[in-house]
C-alpha cells in the first residue's frame, strides 16, 4: 500500500531511470488542498502498483492554482504499464473529487547534473528553460555553463540548498529543480546586487545568450505538500 511521507524525495537516487515532471492547473488554493487530498485517497486505498515506481510527490504552486507532479520510475515501460492498467482508475476518483482539473502536460526527463550543499529545503523552485529544437549535446552543454557560471560567485547565494538538472528525452527542454530554505531566501537572492542568475556577469550572459535558447527560464516556486512512496 501506498503510504504518506513528509520528506523531501532525493533526486539523486540511482535507480531512478525515468523521472517524470507533470503540471495540473486547478484554480484556487482550495482547490489545491481538495485535489491534493483527493490523489491521497486514491492512492492509499489502492496496493501500490509496482515496485518500479519508487516515489511519487506532489506540490502546491505559490500561485494558489497549480500542482507539480513528480515521479520516480526506474524506466519509462514500467510507467507506460502502469498507464495502461492502473492510471485511469486513479484519475477518475480525482476527477469525480475534484471535476475541471486541468492536466497541461506532462514532460519525460532524465536527471543531468546536481550540485548543492547540506541544508534543509523549505521551498522546491523550478525553472523551466526551452530550446528551439532537439538537441542533446546542446541541453547539457547549457547546463555546464550554468554550473561554470555558478562556480565563478565570488560567495554563493544564501538559502540555497541545491540543484537538479534534468534534460527531457524529446532533447528540447531543461529543468532544474532547486532546493531553497525558503521562498523568501529565492526571493532575495534574485533580488540581491552583484553576481548571481541575472547578473551582468560573462558567465552568465553566456548562458542567457545561448544558441537557439527560446526561453532562459520560467520560475515557479512550490512547497511540498504530499509524498507517496511503498
């Protein structure tokens, strides 16, 4: 059976072969609460579905109407099984909980690059960035600029906890997940002078220029509201 844990799930896991990155849209933080509370129930009343599914987290946007979805596969045929004999079931308890749920996307990756250092998240911050086109070797060579970047701070931002590159397997997007103490320690670094993320710096108007960069991030902030793992 599925059970309950407030623990932050660790990315760096390696049997995690397929992480999988989904957003729903559901309008209002009530909303929020009574979706999230509906995926609780579906779950924890259901044996969970397979040993390939190592954890699986979902997050309150700060913006009142959106959930993140994140869930740790060992492969993406275990997942593609799962869809076909256990999903469903699943999203129609939600939806009869919670009808007009909007489910925008969901975006198949695989975890790149992770820096970070001992510290205790209190916020998940995701920045979204898209190319103009597949590109493999373009997706982690941008995420190496960013991790040179990073390394050239004369002091690093504080609260910040650390940092998960995923590149999507289609070759077109990146997604860093990022661990914050808080919202506010993100809110004031982007807001401090000097070097950091948007910064004048070389560094890191090498990376906000890259080649074929269609959008150098969006950025969401999250909390951490319900894991489920076996």
């Amino acid at each position: 059976m599925a059970r309950r844990t407030e623990q932050h799930p660790d990315l760096t896991d390696p049997r995690i072969g397929a992480p999988f990155f989904s957003t729903w849209r559901v309008g209002s933080p009530e909303r929020q609460r009574q979706a999230v509370e509906a995926i609780a129930r579906a779950w924890e009343r259901r044996p969970w579905p397979t040993g390939d599914l190592l954890g699986y987290h979902v997050y309150a946007g700060h913006d009142g109407e959106t959930l993140l979805h994140y869930s740790q596969w060992r492969t993406e045929q275990a997942y593609e099984a799962f869809a076909k004999t256990h999903r469903q079931e699943r999203v129609d308890e939600i939806d009869t909980a919670v009808p007009g749920i909007e489910r925008v996307e969901l975006v198949r990756y695989r975890r790149y690059r992770s820096g970070g250092r001992v510290g205790v998240p209190g916020c998940v911050v995701i920045v979204d960035v898209r190319f103009d086109g597949p590109d493999e070797e373009r997706q982690r060579a941008w995420v190496d600029a960013v991790f040179e970047a990073m390394e050239s701070e004369s002091e690093p931002r504080s609260g910040g906890v650390s940092a998960h590159f995923h590149v999507s397997t289609d070759g077109t997007r990146v997604l860093n997940y990022a661990e914050w103490e808080s919202a506010q320690a993100h809110i004031d670094a982007l807001a401090a002078p000097g070097d950091g993320v948007g910064s004048a710096s070389e560094q890191w108007k090498r990376v906000q220029n890259w080649p074929g960069l269609l959008e150098s991030g969006s950025v969401k902030r999250y909390d951490h509201v319900l894991g489920l793992v076996p």
